[in-house]
C-alpha cells in the first residue's frame, strides 16, 4: 500500500455524498443540492455569443493564458461589485476562478497552518469545511441569530483564542440557513474586527438573488483596511457549468492567490471567460437574474406554504429574503441522517443538517433546496417527508 | 499585516516570471513558453461542436456535474490510453482535471508531508517544482542521461534514502530537456521500483507528439502493482484554452484525487468536456496530431540547423524524437540568466536552465521551444541569441 499525506485523513469520503449519488435517479424529488434551475440557461443566447467569440479571437481564447484571468472581465466584475455593493474595486483586485469553491480551497492553502483558528458561522457551508479540513484547522463556530453572528460571543471568542487565523462568513443568504445578517450586524462586525489583522473571507455566491427587503452593502464596501476577502461566483446568476468564479481582493492578498492559482491549474478557461464576457457586453445579465428572483420567490413560498400545511406543529424554519435555501429544526427525538435514508426510499432527498457543524450536532436539522423543483414537485416532495416525519413521531 | 501560512514561504513569485510578462509584446520572438501553435487549432470545428452540445444537452452541459468528469469522455479517454500505449483501463480509472497542471497539484496534496522526498529528473518540469512547493517536500533529483533516470544511482537513493513519497517522471519528450527515456530504462525503472509501494507520477503531455522514431510503452502499461499514476492532456493535441488534462490510477488511488477534486472545485466545466468528447464522436484527433507532428518536425529541424550554424563550437543540445523543446548547455563563462536580460533587449527571450534545477545550478543552460514559432522566426531569434552570445565570449 502507497503512503498518503498525512492531510488525507482530514479528506474522506461523506457518506452523505454516497447516499445523495441516486439522487439523480429519474422520478426523484431532490430539496438536496444547491442547484439552480436549468430551465433559465440562457443557451440559445450562449450559442451566439460563442460563435462570435470563436470568430472574433478564436485562437487566443484557445490558447495559454493569464493566470489572474481575462482582463476586460476581471474589470466588468470590478465595476458591477462598485455599482452593486459599495465597493471601491479595479480589475486589479480580482482573480477569475474555477467557481468559488477554488476561492476556498486557496483560502485554506494561503492561511491555514495545520491547528490554526477558523471561525465560522453555526451552521455553516459544506464545502468549506471540506475544503478547509485538508489544511487541518481547528473550525470554531461561533453562535448565529437571525441576523448573523452574535457580536457579543464573537468578542469574547477574539480576545480568548489564540491563532485566528481567519474568520469565515456568509453574509447573504446564508448556506444552509437562508439568513442574512442585518445592517447594524454587519457595521458592528466590522467595527470589532478592526485593527486586529485578521483575514475575513465573504463568500457570497447568493447575493443577487434578494427577491424581497432591500439590498445590504457587502462586508468589503465597510474594508478600512483592506483584509475583506470576497468570493464571488457566475454560478447561481448564469450556470455553473462554465465554472467561473472569482476572488476581490486588496493587491498585496490577491498577489497570494494569483501564485497559488499557478501552482493549482495554471489559469482558468480562456473560452469560458471570453463567452461570459461577450456575454455581459451583448445581452442584459440583470434582466436574466430578474427572471431567476421572480422564480425562486414563487419555488420559497410554494415550499413554505408547504412546510407550514404539512410539517408537524412546532416544526421552526428560515424565512430567507433570497437565495436558494430554507433550514428546518424539527423535534428532536427526530434524526434527519435516518430520515433521509427513509425519504430516500420514496424517492424525495434533502441533506442532513448534521453535515453543517464541523464539531458536530443537528441532528434534527435539514437544509431544503427550493431552486431546482418546480412548485408541484415542491407540495408533493414536502408532503412526502412530512408524512415519515409523522410516522416517526408516532 | 494579515499573517499567512507557512507554506506560503515556499509560494514565491519567481523572476523569470517577472521577466517573462513582456514576452507577448508585439515582434518578440518567444522560445519561453510552452505554447502550441494556435494557428493549427481547430476553430471551426469548434463553433460547430458548441452549437451541436448546447442544442442536444445545453441544460446538462451547463449545471453542476459529477466531480469525477463526463463519464463518455473519462471511456474515450481511456480506450485511447489502451490503444496507444498498452494500458489497460477503464473509464471508472480517469478523473478530469484543469490541465495537468492540477493533476501535479493534487499530487502534492495527496502524497507529500512536509520534509518528505520527491524523487525527480535532473533537470525536471519547472511547473511541478512550483506545485510541489507549496508542500514543502524534499526534492531530491536523480541524475539521468539520453536514456532517462540513472538506474545505478536510483537504487542507491532508493535504498538509503528515507520517507520517498514519490517519483516524478516525464519520461516522453520530457520538459525540459526534450529527451525520452528508452525502453530498456523504462522497463528496468519499473522492475527496480516493484515492490516498494512508492506511487510513481509518469507526466506524459507530449506523448502523442512523436515525429520519429517508435512510439515507447507508458510505465503505465508495465504497472502490476497499481501504482502508477499516469497524467494526460489535450493541451498539446487540442488547446490549452479549454484547460482539459486527466489523472489515470487504480481506482482506489484515484477515489484520493476525486476527494481532493472535489475540495478543489467542485468538479470541471461540464461544457467544455462535453464539448471535447463530441469533438472526438465527429471529427478525426488523430489527423489533427498528424497535422501537429509534421509541422512541429519542421521547426525542430529549423532550430536544430540555427543552432549548428549560429552558436559556438562546443555548444550541446539535446535531439528531441518530439515534443516542443530543446534543451542547450552552453559554455560554463555564459550565465543564461544575464544572457536572457540581454536577448529582451533585442525581443528574444527563453527560459534560463537553472529554473529547472529544485536544488539551484545549470547556469549555463537554456530551454528552447520551438513550437510556437515560425521557421523564419525560430531562424531569425536563433541568430539573434548567438550574436548576444559571442559578445560575451569575447
């Protein structure tokens, strides 16, 4: 038997991942992954724009190139975060990725010494804590309300721990739970975490996505000191298929990350980036995200109305702004690990919320995907699960 | 000040690096890079496949997909790996990556703790040194001549040293020496390696590009104890652009490089695989790889005659059978380094030798590409380094 890094211990297989491989079986209702609805890719539009592409520059959008990504989009990025989010960005502070997961594994690779300090949300998002755990952290959660981290918690956690080495968040729409934290939380935040020099990462990958209440300024916009690290991704606004994300960042961190980036592939899709920018230059990307708010706001209600009629009495859950989750807490003598083995069985899947908290806990928790299933698919699955709910409960 | 990793340490800007930003100016004649010919990429080909996937599977190729890749692609990949170089495989052994690029990054993650040993040529690929780095291995080259890897001195470092994690090998056409190892060195390396349960990592991006000579077996194909870990890609058959490699390994190696991919980036673009894999259904690669091959001959020899008539006497350099580079060892008074500061005066520039040494010397030692140039060029830029050369000679 070949010798593995010792990291690798920290990288297994979930047994989530292997339950959720049938998901994909025809007939299924799945509430489990985070994807979006296909029926919105604008593929007939795509189709034009890579034709031109290919006509235009043909042979330098197949070709080596540059490892910080193509520059007339690394500047579109720039100007669309400033008009959106209060930023005061250039192409000079982004980094095209392969969708922000990338953005996430850096992050671990560029701060992470193997017992150092994350902080994170509780609950928190999946794949970071799998991205994060090669590089062997110690992730401790601090408590969350509904509108984000509790500041009074997170001061105590700064002034006691030693090794912070970075503070991960997810100020919108949160993953898994559908929150976003408040204005005052978010200034308040900002004010606690000055003069401290610690990284802050803002993955925002849902932020486009408020279909109610109004827009909140991005951690970055309130960055005195240039340590806001932001993660931005085409994957929930366009499709995820091209793979195109980015990270926004002050240049002395993002000089980090554009070597790091050489070391991992050298550089991201050059055809891609060219057809996402001719893209955002032909056609109205915000008159597509509309369409996709206009949509998910119909697939929450459908799913709350649902959650409401059916789950038992008691039954507590998000009431997300935007996004493409709600998060549920049921009664505890229910654990939603054999839940979903059951709901599985009825061809209905969700995931666990036990997968969310590094340290373990939530049992008898669940994050529910609404993006991907029409309503009627919605009632129905909702209905499902509720009725093993109440078999188990009885 | 932000506080990195330790690892970041060995994450460094390289100068070359710095140096080599200029190469794409206008009338610079580039031997650095290691770039095909775009002018032989397929374009039109290209536009036609595009539009064929996004009609027949634009939703799929544009949603999230499964980490391991597009499952006919990862069987096309593999029939073509048996057919060509007696492995043999399924479509279960093949994980898509961002170029090989990542496949050496993963190698890293997966494989080395910190001070572990890396067994490498003598030069190596400047790019695997790069994505090692980053977890601090112990690179230690073994000397190798025309043939490949020193058998004699192999066992002797084998047999004393410690905690070896790993062989790194490129024995076709290797970058950048442009020298292939042969058959007796390949089966001889393997028996010396049997039973040693040491993963070997055979790089082979130029293994198609051969214009003469016979084509040699992978190590793959001599591999009874699965421990071969085979990286391939089409960036030198197709285009880099769509950044398409692969990792080929037993199936329970290669579930460590789906985790790690999984971490990594989700998985990679699903439209740009399905786009490849159709290329294959419809069109001919091979006569492409034909077309490759007889003009990249052409500009071997127009570089190897430059040389012989234009550099000193005494000058070696390698014949490479195929492949993209040539690999020069001047006279020890020339250092390449202040050689190249020179040549971007003139708008000609290379890569210094010394580069390709983990452990420092080749100073007076330079790679050569001459596949991303026209003969007139490779004769003109040739000319050029020579008469910069004898300057300083003199």
């Amino acid at each position: 038997m070949v010798k593995y890094a010792n990291r690798m211990e920290n990288v297994k297989a979930s047994d989530i991942r292997e339950l959720l491989k049938i998901t994909d079986r025809p007939g299924m209702i799945s509430f489990a992954g985070g994807l979006p609805a296909p029926e919105l890719f604008p593929v007939d539009r795509l189709k034009d724009v890579t034709l031109r592409v290919l006509e235009a520059s043909g042979a330098e959008a197949l070709q080596y190139a540059a490892t910080e990504g193509y520059a007339p989009l690394r500047e579109k990025i720039a100007e669309r975060m400033n008009t959106r989010y209060g930023t005061w960005l250039t192409g000079k502070n982004i980094l095209i990725t392969c969708g922000s997961q990338q953005g996430l594994d850096f992050s671990g690779k560029i701060f992470i010494n193997e017992g150092d300090v994350v902080l994170c949300e509780s609950p928190t998002y999946l794949g970071a804590i799998n991205a994060f755990n090669a590089y062997k952290p110690n992730m401790l959660e601090v408590p969350t309300d509904n509108d984000g981290m509790l500041l009074d918690k997170l001061e105590h956690t700064l002034d006691t721990v030693k090794n912070i080495k970075l503070v991960y968040t997810i100020p919108d729409f949160q993953n898994p739970s559908g929150r976003s934290w408040s204005l005052e939380r978010r200034r308040g935040f900002m004010e606690l975490m000055a003069g401290r020099d610690i990284p802050i990462l803002e993955d925002s990958p849902y932020s486009e996505l408020r279909f109610e209440g109004e827009m909140l300024p991005s951690l970055k916009s309130f960055d005195k000191e240039g340590n806001v690290i932001y993660l931005g991704t085409f994957s929930k606004v366009f499709c995820p298929g091209m793979r195109i994300g980015w990270v926004a960042a002050d240049e002395r961190i993002l000089e980090k990350y554009v070597l790091v980036k050489q070391g991992a592939d050298l550089h991201s899709a050059g055809i891609t980036q060219r057809n996402l920018s001719m893209y955002l230059d032909t056609y109205d990307l915000d008159e597509d995200i509309q369409k996709i708010r206009s949509v998910y706001k119909s697939r929450r209600d459908a799913m709350h109305n649902a959650i409401s009629e059916e789950f038992p009495k008691g039954t507590r859950f998000t009431h997300p702004e935007g996004g493409l989750f709600t998060w549920v807490e049921l009664d505890n003598r229910v654990d939603t690990r054999e839940l979903l083995a059951q709901c599985l069985q009825h061809n209905v899947a969700f995931v666990p919320g036990d997968s969310f908290f590094p340290n373990g806990g939530g049992r008898n928790t669940m994050r529910l995907n609404y993006s991907n299933m029409t309503e009627d698919k919605i009632a129905e699955g909702i209905k499902l699960i509720a009725g093993i709910i109440r078999q188990k409960l009885n």
